[in-house]
C-alpha cells in the first residue's frame, strides 16, 4: 500500500509521526510531505490513502495557515472520488473555520487540558479495533465537536477531565474519512494497541 503522509506543524513535529510509523514501513511505502508548500492536488490522485496529520501551519518553522479553500475542495474531491482520508491527532487542529474541511471530516478540535494519563477505549467487537484492548499513557486528551451525527465512533478516551470520542469512521462520496484523535506523543504510537488502530485504519481507508 502507498500511503502519502502529510505532517509536521508549530506544536506537532514531524519526528513523532515518523517514529510513530516506523513499525508499518515493512507493509505500508510512505512518502512524505512536511511543508505544505511541497504539497499538490495532483500528487494527492497518486495514493489510495492519505495520512492527515498536521493542524493549519505550513512547517514547523512557518506558522502561517495553509489550509485555502482550494486545497480544502482538492482534499473533498479526492475523498469523495474514492480516496481515503486517515486523520490522526494534530490533523483535526486549527481547523474550526475551515467549512468544507471541517464536513468531510465530520468535526473538530476543540481543545485540551494540561497532559496528563489518557485511557483509550475500544469499543469490543468493532472491526476496526481487532488486536486492540484499552490502554492508558500520558497524552493530550484532545475535546472535540464532533458534527456529525451518522458518525461511527469506533473509541472513546477518558480522563480526570471526561469523556470525549477518540475515533470514528463516515463514508464520503466513493471514499472513506477515518479520524483518530489521541497521539500528541510517540508513546502512544508505538503501543501495540494503537499500532492495531494504525493498522486498521489504513486498511480500513484504502477499501481493504
């Protein structure tokens, strides 16, 4: 499987996505794309998946926002022609006023409490929680609003600070959005359950 993975912003660097990766790189051939300026609709029709993990800042260095209404309609049209769609932690940041983004992704970040112990709940006999039992590590236990209502939220994440949704699936056109929420440190990662999400998110995204 090719996967395009898109990462790295002011609060997010590129190194835990890699690192958190790393382990799939014998199933899955990842290319990369840190500045978005390196970025192109085109080279989006290339990958049946992409991995959306990086908030509304072109690099780490530059803060500026990228996300324009025409890369908001190149990521709705790719999805919606059969593309998959992966979106993990920091790709649901910064987002809030991004229209078209915020439906295909069917809501958003909110905010976060201070990091502290996070407890990751699969909900049993999900398809895509297979290999995964609940964990909990040290994580930004992330708030969402999440919008939409046909949502199939697949994990829940629980804190000092309450309950939020900690993933879900939509069907988008001819493809697939798969959102997962925690990750803030490689830590998380690499668990062996969230590998599992990992995993079966991909697989899940390309039709598999």
């Amino acid at each position: 499987m090719r996967v395009l993975v898109l990462c790295d912003d002011r609060w997010h660097p590129a190194e835990v996505v890699r690192g958190g990766l790393a382990p799939l790189e014998g199933e899955v051939d990842f290319e990369w794309i840190e500045n978005a300026g390196d970025w192109s609709a085109e080279k989006l029709a290339d990958y049946p998946v992409v991995i959306f993990s990086k908030s509304n800042n072109v690099s780490q260095e530059d803060q500026s926002h990228w996300m324009t209404e025409e890369v908001q309609q190149a990521f709705h049209d790719y999805v919606h022609n059969g593309g998959g769609f992966f979106v993990i932690h920091s790709g649901t940041a910064g987002y809030r006023d991004t229209s078209v983004l915020r439906a295909l992704m069917g809501g958003v970040f909110e905010h976060h409490p201070p990091q502290c112990p996070v407890t990751m709940h699969p909900e049993a006999g999900h398809p895509l929680v297979e290999g995964a039992e609940p964990f909990t590590l040290m994580d930004e236990h992330y708030f969402m609003q999440l919008d939409d209502t046909d949502a199939d939220v697949y994990l829940t994440t629980t804190s000092e600070h309450g309950e939020q949704p900690g993933a879900w699936t939509l069907s988008r056109g001819a493809g697939r959005v798969c959102v997962l929420t925690p990750g803030h440190n490689v830590e998380v990662w690499l668990h062996p359950s969230f590998q599992a999400l990992l995993r079966n998110g991909l697989q899940w995204c390309a039709g598999e």
